[in-house]
C-alpha cells in the first residue's frame, strides 16, 4: 500500500523529488516506521534462534525414544513404537 501511494504521488508530481512530496509528519511517520520494522527484524531473528533450538531438542529426544532408520529417503522406525505415543 505504502509503495502504491508513493507511486501515485510521484506520477501526480513528476517534477519533485519524492523528500518534497512529503510534509515533515509524513517524514517522521516513515522514520518511526523504518524503526519499528528494524526492531521486528531484530525480535523475528531472536525468535527463528529459539525455533530452530527448540526444533533440535525436539527432533534429538524423538529420535532418542524412537530410533529411525533410513530406507531410501524415508525415516522408518527401527524399534515396533506400539507402546509409545507421543503428543506435540
């Protein structure tokens, strides 16, 4: 929406630089939103960390209590897992 907006105010106005398109709170909205965005970055990068641990931790223990083989390129458990459920 932001890049169709801008669009549109550059086509209306060919002959201005896009910095003069804009009035100063218009300028100081898109800085906070450079902001914001760089903090959720920031937390989105903190968050795919604990994912990806949590994901190992999860894939070691299930591999612990039910031991997999390879057959091909499918993982088939090695041991009968009848008396074993598990619940994610």
């Amino acid at each position: 929406m932001i890049d169709y907006e801008i669009s549109t105010l550059m086509t209306s106005n060919p002959d201005k630089d896009l910095p003069d398109l804009l009035n100063e709170e218009q300028h100081s909205a898109l800085d906070e939103l450079k902001i914001e965005l760089s903090n959720l970055r920031d937390v989105n990068k903190r968050y795919a960390k604990f994912v990806l641990s949590v994901s190992n931790l999860y894939n070691t223990f299930l591999e612990r209590l039910v031991p997999t083989e390879m057959q091909g390129y499918n993982k088939v458990a090695s041991k009968n897992p009848s008396i074993l459920e598990i619940r994610v």
